[in-house]
C-alpha cells in the first residue's frame, strides 16, 4: 500500500475549520502528478478535489466527495482526509489506465460495463453463448439497471430490480419493433415461484460477473453496493428428471433418421446437443474409443469414454468420411443450428407418448442418472459429463446412487404390516419377477446339460 500524506492543515475538522475560505482549493501532493484538494466556500461544508497532470502544462480535475466537516465520514459520499487519499488514488489509477486506452472515460454506467465485459468473454466463449448473454442483458438487466452509474448505484436498487425479476411472469416471443414484450401471468404455484426466483438467481450472478469485472479492472471504486445483494435461497431443484430404459428405446425409434442419431448420442455420451453438433469426424478416436470436446460450455476441452455400443454407432458415423466433417448433419446434408433440435424432439415425443415432455437436456440427465443408479463413483460421472468438480454432480444425482444408508434402514426396519391389502398389480414388479424366475430356470437347464455332456 503507498504511504498516505501527512499535512496538518487538512488532516482533522478542526484544523480545517481555521482556514480562511477562499476561491482556490487548499491543494496537497499525494503521488508523481496527484494533488489532493480542499475547498470551502463561507459557512458551508468542505468538498475534495482531485487534480491530475496530464503532461505539457494540463490537468485533470474532479470532485472527489464531501468532506467530513460536519457529518461523519461514509467513505461512499462523504470522507475524512485520509479516504479521500484512497478516492483519489483510485481516480488517478483509473486515468492513467484510460490514457492508454484500457477504460473507457466519462460516465461508467451499468449498460458500459455489461458491454466491455461482453467484448472482454467474447475470446472465451463460444459464439451462441455469447448471443444468449447478450439477450439476457438487453432484456432483463439494461432497461432497468443499465443507466445507473456504476459508482453510484446502491444496493437497494439492485435488490428491488432482483425481486422484481422473481416475481414476474416468463417472457414470451414477440416480433422485432415492439417496444413492451409480452409476459406470462406470474406463476401462483410453488414450484413456479421457485423456478422464477431460481431465473432471477442467474441473472443476478450475470450481472455480478459482468460488475465484477469492472471493479476489477479498477474501472469502479468499490464492489460493496452488488455484493450486498444476496440470492433467494432453497431456489434450485436438485431432482432431475430422467428418461427410463423403456422410455429412451422408444423415443429413439420414434424419431427421424436425422435426428435419431443425436439421440442416441445423447443418450450413451451426455453430451450436450451444442457439443454434439459442432463435433467433427476427427473428433472420434477409434483407438482410445474417446470423443474430444472441444467447445464446451465451460470452454474447457475434455475426453468422453465411449461405451461398446456407443463406440460400434460413431464407427459407423464417420466411416469414409472427411476429418473436418461434422458428424451429425440434416437430412438436407446441412449443419445442425441452434435450438433447431425442439421442432423435432417434440415431435419424437409426441409420437412416442413420452409425459412430461422431455427436453434435450434430459438425455443429457438421462446418462448420468443411470450411471449413478449402477454405482458409478461421482467422480467419475463428474470427468464424462466435464465438469469442473463433484459439487454439481453430487448435488443432482447423489440421491440416485447406492447408500450405505439406505440399504441399512431397509434391512433393519421390519414391516409393519399398516399398508393393507390392495388390488392393484406392479406390472412392472411382476415383469421384472418374471424375468428373474426365466433367467433362473434357463441357467439351471444350462448347467445339467453341461453336467450330462461330462
């Protein structure tokens, strides 16, 4: 940390309530091209001023804050002597970066930020994330938050515009001219307010990164006023729907040539159906029986193990074909787009009367889920789905996984004999019965035909 000044005329009120008041500020040098000043006009309180040098006998000046003659200091709107030295050490630093054209100079405002921080991630992602952020910000940050200034906005403002955002209706399409966009009703259920209070959640952390940024880059003084504001909590759903064998097969034979086979590299890979279209032939190593991700969503590259079946399918895919060729390509010969994969998906379960609907992402669900069931460590699932640690994995799919617990309770509590007597048949109980007593009964033909052939 630099060493502050030391100047007796300006440190405390009372030595500054003796200075005669006067047209020029009582200036003190702080650092190489700093001059902290104090002004005081006849029976008013004191301001800062910050003068910067700017070479060939030219200065920059600004004002810092009121100083903290009759109220006591607040470091936001009001200093003491030795903040104001922060505040203008911070002004400078944030001139000196905008001389060689890092920031941006004038008014930092909410809607600035967002747009350097979109130029700043546009080298790190990809070019459909970037597009939806964008959207995210115009619709739901910009026309309420985006001509504050970012030095100036408080936390109330930011909270009011989150809970505001939790508690209206979903966006609905409109067409390009019209000025208010149409929104559902406000859902009146739990599970609907949750998922809006959840939607506001990630908004929020948009926002937070894009300010983040910002302060970072020493763009703004403080991070206080969005760091205050928390998000809703118990907003996130950990149960995730999946797809059942029976369900899976018959959505995979319900669906069009084209299309049938994103499908079912969804289902035997997770991987997500941006990172399955934009996969190319070299992109399948045969050797290692892996597919290489190379744009994720995390931009983080990582290998996915292929099972057998998954391994013969992607074999047969890019047999005779180019390196640089994208595996799955429409029926025209064309390169799958974004979100062209819901016309169809909806159709596939329609056909296959598949309730509640299913969107892409639950196929994605539907391998680890399976996974997790069979026993999988969450590690393991956490390396083929590509993500960064277990917390996420565990958080969605660890109540599938075998438990030590609940096999003890299970084994442990007796049957109470309280349910009664029912009609009703488990079908699919009975199905699988069935299937044990026929795998038994063949095993034991098996094993005396192999004691009569010795």
């Amino acid at each position: 940390m630099p060493r502050s000044a030391r100047n007796t005329k300006l440190e405390t009120r009372t030595a500054r309530a003796k200075l005669s008041a006067r047209r020029a500020p009582y200036f003190l040098k702080v650092a190489k091209g700093l001059r902290l000043g104090y002004y005081r006009t006849r029976g008013s309180a004191g301001t800062w001023i910050g003068r910067r040098y700017l070479g060939d006998r030219q200065y920059e000046t600004t004002a810092l804050g009121i100083a903290d003659d009759t109220t006591s200091a607040d470091n936001v709107a009001v200093f003491d002597f030795w903040q104001a030295q922060d505040a203008l050490r911070r002004w400078g630093e944030r001139g000196r970066l905008a001389d060689h054209g890092i920031v941006r100079t004038g008014p930092y405002t909410v809607l600035t930020a967002i747009e350097d921080y979109l130029a700043e991630i546009a080298v790190e992602k990809r070019a459909s994330a970037l597009r939806a952020a964008r959207y995210i910000f115009e619709a739901s940050v910009a026309p309420e938050l985006g001509h504050h200034l970012v030095d100036k906005i408080t936390p109330d403002q930011i909270r009011t515009w989150h809970h505001r955002l939790a508690s209206q209706g979903k966006r609905v399409r409109t067409k390009k001219g019209v000025k208010k966009p149409a929104r559902r009703p406000a859902p009146a259920d739990d599970d609907g307010k949750r998922k809006r209070r959840a939607s506001a959640n990630r908004i929020l952390t948009m926002l937070k990164a894009a300010l983040n940024r910002a302060y970072y880059a020493g763009r703004v003084p403080s991070d206080a006023a969005w760091r205050k504001v928390k998000p809703f909590r118990a907003a996130d759903a950990p149960v995730i729907r999946y797809l059942s064998a029976d369900e899976a097969r018959r959505l995979v034979n319900a669906c069009d040539a084209d299309f049938r086979s994103l499908v079912q590299a969804a289902l035997l890979t997770g991987c997500r159906y941006s990172e399955l279209i934009n996969l190319t032939c070299a992109d399948f190593n045969r050797d290692s029986d892996t597919l290489t991700l190379r744009q994720t969503k995390g931009g983080r590259s990582h290998h996915v193990v292929l099972t057998p079946e998954g391994c013969d399918l992607f074999t047969a895919w890019t047999a005779g074909r180019a390196q640089s060729e994208r595996i799955f390509l429409r029926a025209d010969g064309k390169p799958w787009s974004a979100s062209s994969q819901q016309r169809p998906l909806a159709e596939a379960v329609n056909r296959a009367k598949i309730s509640p609907a299913p969107s892409f992402h639950i196929l994605r669900h539907t391998h680890a889920s399976t996974l997790a069931m069979r026993g999988v460590p969450m590690g393991v699932i956490a390396a083929q789905l590509g993500h960064q640690d277990t917390r996420m994995t565990e958080k969605h799919y660890a109540h599938l996984a075998p438990s030590y617990i609940a096999d003890t309770i299970r084994a442990h509590f007796p049957t109470l004999g309280i349910t009664g007597e029912s009609n009703l048949t488990d079908l699919a109980g009975a199905r699988k019965k069935l299937t044990l007593k026929v795998g038994t009964r063949l095993s034991s033909k098996e094993s005396d035909r192999g004691r009569r052939r010795q």
